[in-house]
C-alpha cells in the first residue's frame, strides 16, 4: 500500500523548504497526486520517492508515536520484564535499544500486514518496504517471523539479549579467584574492596590462580545481587526486613476476632520511689479495626501483666464501648506467652487434659494462640505499629525521654539528676496520661478507612461473640492451679489445709483442681476434673489439743452432718428405683440342693491360705532331706548299738 505525505512533512522529513519540494515535484523528481478536498487543492507527495534518509526518519517518527499510544509489554519468558532489564541494565543506551525494539516492531507488523494481504505483489511490496529503510528483504521477514514467536523480546538484538541473561566472565581472573574474591567481601566483618582483594592476592600466589587488576576486582564485586550483599554483610534481620517475600492478609470478617499481644519497655524514665526506672508496656489491639483494646503498665512485664492487659480488653468498661472475647491472640515465643499460667501445662499419667489446674487462661477462656515465628515482627505487624506510633506521639513528648538505642539517647540527659530535681513523672501519673494518650489514639482519623477513626470502625462492626465472662470468674482464671485430693481433714496445700465440709460432700478420697492467689493464701477455690465449680475451701484452723465441750459437740455436729450427707445420697437414689417399680435387693444367701439354707462360715483370708496349705501337704506327703550332721549322728549311733549288742 502506497503512502503519500503532504508538502510540508516531505519538507520537514528532507531538511528543506516547502517551495523545494514543489519544485522538485515539478521537475519531476518526486512523485505526487493532487488531493480535492472542495475547493481546496493540494499536492501529496509518495513517500517511496523519497530520499532514504527523509523514509528513514519518517518511519521512527511514526514509532515514537505508536510507543506512546501502545505501551511496551513483556511476553511470557522465564524472565517477565526482559525490556525493563534492558532499560535498568543499560540506563539511556537501554532506552535507544528500546526505541530500536520499538521500530523493528512497526516494521514487523507492516509485513505481517503484507502478508495477509490478498493483492498480489506482495514481494514486490516487501522489497519495496525493505527499500525505504535502507535494509534488505531477508531481515525485515526475519524481524516478522521472530516478532510472531517471541513477541518484542524476539526483535532484540542477540548480541544484548546474551548480555542480558549470560553471566560476566571476566578472563583475566581464574573462576575459583571470583569466588574466593566474593566470599571474603561477604564477610560480616564488613572488608573493603582494597582488603577481600590483598587477602586474593596471598592465597592465589599459593594456589597459581590468575588474578587480574584491582579493577576488575572492583567489577567483579559490583556484580553481587544486592540481595546477597544485605545477607551476607548486613545479616539475616536486615535481609528479611528488606528482602524476604511478604505475604498480604485480609483482616478479619469479624469484630474481636483476632487479638495480637505484645510487650515493649517505654522508652523514658519515671520515678519510683526515688529511683529512675523504665517502665514496660503491654499492649493488645483489634485486628479488624486496629483499636488499642487493652493495656498495661508495670515495671516488669510477666505473665501476670499479659492476664491483666486481657483482662482489660475483654471485659466491659464503664467509659468505652470496648469490650468481648477474642477467637485468636497471636503471640510470639516468648516464655511468658509459654508459661504455665498462661498457655497451661501438661497432663500427668491418668489425669484428664481439659482439667481446670492443667488449663492456663487461654484455655478457660477459649481462646486459641497463635504463636508467631521467633524474631518476626512482620508475623504481628499491627501491635508492632502501634509501639512505633507510641513512641513517636507519646514517649518524645516525655521528660526523661531516652531513645529506644545509645544512637537515639539524648547527650545531655541524666536520669538520676532528674529524678533528684523531681521532674521526673510518677507511676501513677503516667498511668493517667496514657490513658488519655490511648483513647485519642483510638479516636484518631485513618486514611486506611477513609477518614474514620478505628473507634468508627469498632463501633460500626459485629462482635464475633457477645457473651464475656463474670468479673469474677475472669480474676478466678487469672489464677495459677494444681492438683489436690480431698482427704477426710480437707485438703492440703502448701503445709496448709482447707476445708468446706458441705462443699466437700461427695468428693472425699477424689482428685480434684484448685486455683489459688499466691498474694492470699487465705482461701483456695476447688473445681471437678470435668470444670464444675465445687466451691471456696477456706484454711481451717487448727483445734487445741484439750478442747473446751461446746467445740467438741460443733465437731461432731459436722461428723454427723458428713455421715447424714453420705446416707442421703443412698436413700435418694432408692426413693428413684421405688418410682420405677424396682426394690432394693435382698441380702445375697447361698442355697443347697434341697433348698434348705446352707450354713456360711466366714474366714479370715490368713486362715483360709493356711487351710489350703495344709491340705496341700497332707496330699502331698515331701520327705525331708537329711543334713550331714544328722546322718553323722545316725551312724554313730548305729554302731554304739551294735557294739552293745556285742557285748
């Protein structure tokens, strides 16, 4: 297909003016048509007639434009973005051979387009087009056989696309000399360029390897991923801060469907009686909504501050909507989140799992942990940022700030002078700030939920469980458990015993769970195996040994009241069988064959084992070996008697 251009772009393309080209046109140097558009007349010039170098750079005009209308895409290689390679490998020189990419494509496409065509001439055509760029038939139906394979990646020259993919070999340093070069350079210890390469040089003296210039070393060096170069030298915490593949998570569907708890020293000093101290941090945050739920602050962290900054999340307060049990609290692995009190221990031979001592307060709650890789932030990335906005809105406001490391430590601060002069904040008033640090945290607008505040989107929300437990029971599971059996004096526990004789009815010689506070050990709180709720077992005190009648008779009160207890268990269960039609059995009595009572002889079982023993000689008659004295005795008595007979 002819392509004809009008006056002015042929002048624009050949470098001359417009009244050339009309000239030339009358010479007959150019070969052109008249266009009638109305009364307008105008001339249109073939654009094969054309100087080379005017086609030339018409055609790359053209393909500056059909880049910026289609954009550059990649094909389905092992390599996704060969052009973008191309371009960051070879920075301006990539963005010609990108331009280069771009013109042989257009071409590729106009023969294509040829190809398909049903006029006839095709070849001519073809070798026309080849004509006008200045380049032969063969390369242009090349350029269109390797862009209907390979796509834009297939127009590359082969040379660069070798350069792209084929490792550098630098011929003037052995193979073995590369590797040694790179592996003393990743060394931790952080050698310079100038250091890895004298180290080279020594060992390759001894080996006779072939070592070239420090600048090539230098190269050989620059060509280390980065990647490698964070691992090796930085160290694995840098490497999967900025390297390791991240997973995204959607967040929860439900409101207090995940919780993630963590402890944080505060980055500022307090005073506490008279000394500077850093307080630590307990936090626990809605993963939904991001809302910090619960907090607290102690001067250390343990797994009794954990229980308390739970308990703050779950249970409702009298100024704010915040409250409820979680389905899952992701934890990390630290000894605290994996104590006994918290996480639970395991079972002895022939105890039940699911007994109320054995459980810590995940299990009575219902809660399931998980628990995150060791020293991964990422893993509960949500409480991690807020420790980062607490300490960028709550604690540089502070005095006594110190900074999270030595770097961020301010020169000039002394924690003791300031605690001497009395500038330093006290416990409580620090409780009190970031109370109201928290619930304008909470409050604060997000773009992440486009404009609203995290309290917006807790309010908004629907609680994945409604129901929370009694204050009461929630401080009762904040107790640490153990193990007891109810003896007939009560219960013993720590050279202590405790006793509720209605409370203990029924469990006497059974295996029950206690909960304790090691801060009052006035009372203890009993539970079944199965988790039901016995009651309060009190200490008991101990009696003098010579009482007073009034204390005695109280005892025996309590005696007959257990003995009554045991009988009317019995008698219950009687009267139940007498409702059914069913009566209580019987004394068990043998009978003979005649029918006639046999008489039943009781024995002890000592004199039964005795009385089968001694049949079993009877029947059995074992005579007695002699010893050697008794025979000596015999014989010496045999012949005493013959010699009396003799005589």
């Amino acid at each position: 297909m002819s392509v004809y251009i009008t006056t002015s772009e042929a002048a624009y393309y050949e470098g001359i003016s417009e009244r050339g080209i009309r000239k030339r046109i009358e010479k007959g140097l150019y070969q052109s048509r008249v266009d009638v558009d109305g009364a307008v007349k105008r001339h249109l010039v073939l654009l094969d007639s054309l100087s080379e170098k005017a086609r030339q750079e018409y055609f790359r005009e053209q393909l500056a434009q059909k880049q910026l209308k289609e954009p550059v895409v990649s094909v389905a290689t092992d390599e996704q973005d060969v052009l973008g390679k191309l371009v960051r490998k070879y920075g301006e020189r990539g963005k010609e051979l990108l331009e280069e990419v771009v013109f042989r494509e257009s071409i590729a496409k106009m023969v294509i387009s040829i190809r398909a065509s049903k006029e006839k001439g095709k070849t001519a055509r073809i070798n026309e087009l080849a004509k006008s760029i200045g380049l032969s038939p063969a390369t242009i139906r090349r350029w269109a056989d390797r862009y209907i394979e390979y796509g834009q990646d297939g127009l590359i020259h082969n040379k660069v696309l070798e350069s792209l993919f084929t490792p550098k070999s630098y011929r003037s340093f052995h193979p073995l000399a590369q590797d040694y070069l790179r592996v003393v350079y990743l060394d931790p210890s952080k050698p310079t360029v100038e250091q890895a390469y004298e180290a080279l040089l020594k060992i390759a003296k001894e080996k006779g390897w072939k070592v070239g210039s420090y600048h090539t070393a230098w190269r050989i060096i620059q060509d280390i991923p980065e990647e490698d170069l964070i691992y090796f030298r930085e160290g694995r915490k840098a490497w999967e801060q900025l390297c390791m593949p991240r997973a995204l998570r959607e967040d929860p569907e439900y409101l207090n469907e995940v919780f993630e708890i963590d402890h944080t020293q505060m980055n500022f000093f307090i005073n506490v009686g008279g000394k500077p101290v850093r307080p630590w941090l307990t936090y626990v945050v809605e993963v939904k909504s991001r809302c910090v739920v619960g907090w607290c602050i102690s001067l250390q962290a343990n797994a009794e501050t954990i229980g308390l900054a739970l308990r703050h999340a779950i249970l409702p307060k009298p100024d704010s909507p915040i409250y409820g049990l979680p389905k899952y609290v992701i934890v990390d692995n630290g000894k605290d989140f994996r104590s006994r009190r918290i996480a639970g221990k395991n079972p002895k031979f022939g105890e039940e799992l699911h007994a109320p001592h054995l459980l810590g307060l995940f299990g009575r709650l219902e809660i399931m942990p998980r628990h995150c890789r060791a020293y991964n932030g990422a893993g509960k990335g949500r409480v991690e940022r807020s420790f980062r906005t607490t300490t960028e809105q709550f604690y540089r406001d502070y005095i006594g700030w110190c900074g999270a490391n030595p770097k961020e430590r301010p020169e000039n601060l002394n924690e003791k002078k300031l605690c001497e002069e009395g500038k330093l904040v006290d416990f409580y008033q620090c409780v009190e700030d970031f109370k109201a640090f928290v619930d304008a945290y909470n409050r604060e607008a997000r773009d992440m939920f486009g404009g609203k505040s995290s309290l917006d989107v807790y309010m908004e929300s629907k609680r994945w469980k409604e129901e929370v437990p009694s204050e009461r029971l929630f401080d009762m599971w904040l107790l640490p458990g153990e193990a007891r059996k109810v003896h007939n004096i009560g219960v013993r526990f720590q050279n202590r015993v405790y006793e509720n004789v209605q409370a203990l009815s029924g469990h006497v010689r059974e295996e029950i769970s206690i909960l304790y506070d090691p801060n009052d050990l006035s009372q203890i709180y009993a539970y079944t195996m199965d988790g039901d709720y016995i009651g309060t077992l009190p200490l008991k005190e101990y009696r003098a040994y010579i009482t007073e009648d009034e204390e005695t008779f109280k005892h025996v009160a309590k005696q007959k009241a257990r003995r009554t207890d045991v009988k009317k268990r019995m008698d219950e269960m009687v009267d139940r069988l007498k409702e059914e039609g069913v009566t209580k059995p019987r004394k068990m009595m043998a009978s003979g064959d005649n029918g006639s009572k046999t008489k039943v002889v009781m024995m002890h079982r000592d004199e039964r084992v005795a009385k089968d023993l001694e049949a079993a000689r009877k029947a059995n008659p074992v005579t007695k070996a002699k010893s050697l004295h008794d025979e000596y005795v015999q014989r010496r008595s045999e012949e005493a008697l013959k010699k009396m007979k003799l005589s």
